[in-house]
C-alpha cells in the first residue's frame, strides 16, 4: 500500500512545474471605454513567445485575473491595479502559471 504525499511536497511538485513570471497590465483610453491588454511574460524565457489578451473593460480584466488566479488581498496586486488606473500601465510580480493554465488563458503563441 502505497503513503499518500504530504501537502508540502505536493506544493512543492507543483511549483516545480509551474513557470515564474509577471503580468503586465496596460490600459488604453479612459473611463466606460477603456480596455486592457495583458501579457505574462516568463522569467525562463522558454517557450512560446507571449500573446497578448485583451479584456474590454474594467470587470472582464478583473474576471480575467480571477480565472488566472491572481490574489487581490496582496498589496502587491493592489498596487498593481491602482498603477493601471493612475498611470496606464503596471506589472504583477511573482505570479506563477502552469504550463496548462498558460494554454488555457491562451497567454502564449501556439
């Protein structure tokens, strides 16, 4: 009979898979009619080339960065977000994606 992995290492073995990167935010226009290109941008630079993903307006970007699984309590994050709002354009540091879940967001070039 075989032990079941501990919670750690399971994390552990995930992180391992996962790619380490950022999230770069930029927004065009103002207001209602704004929309958001994001790109995730690997530190590895293995892979694909990123794909840039459009989100037209405020709730889609912030439903896109929920489905990718982006922490909104961080600080980190909400910096992030408010730099967009401010400035136009912001990154979210040390965000980490699965292969998989790059696929699915379809943040890279097939």
């Amino acid at each position: 009979m075989s032990v079941p992995a501990s919670r750690t290492a399971l994390a552990q073995n995930s992180q391992a898979t996962s790619a380490r990167g950022f999230l770069r935010i930029v927004r065009h226009g103002a207001g209602p009619a704004a929309v958001y290109v994001l790109t995730y941008h690997r530190l590895d630079r293995m892979g694909s080339p990123p794909k840039p993903v459009l989100a037209d307006g405020a709730q889609p970007l912030l439903d896109l960065l929920d489905q990718m699984g982006v922490d909104f309590r961080s600080s980190r994050v909400r910096g992030a977000l408010e730099d967009v709002l401010r400035l136009g354009s912001a990154n979210i540091p040390d965000l980490w994606l699965s292969g998989q879940q790059i696929v699915e967001q379809g943040l890279i070039e097939r």
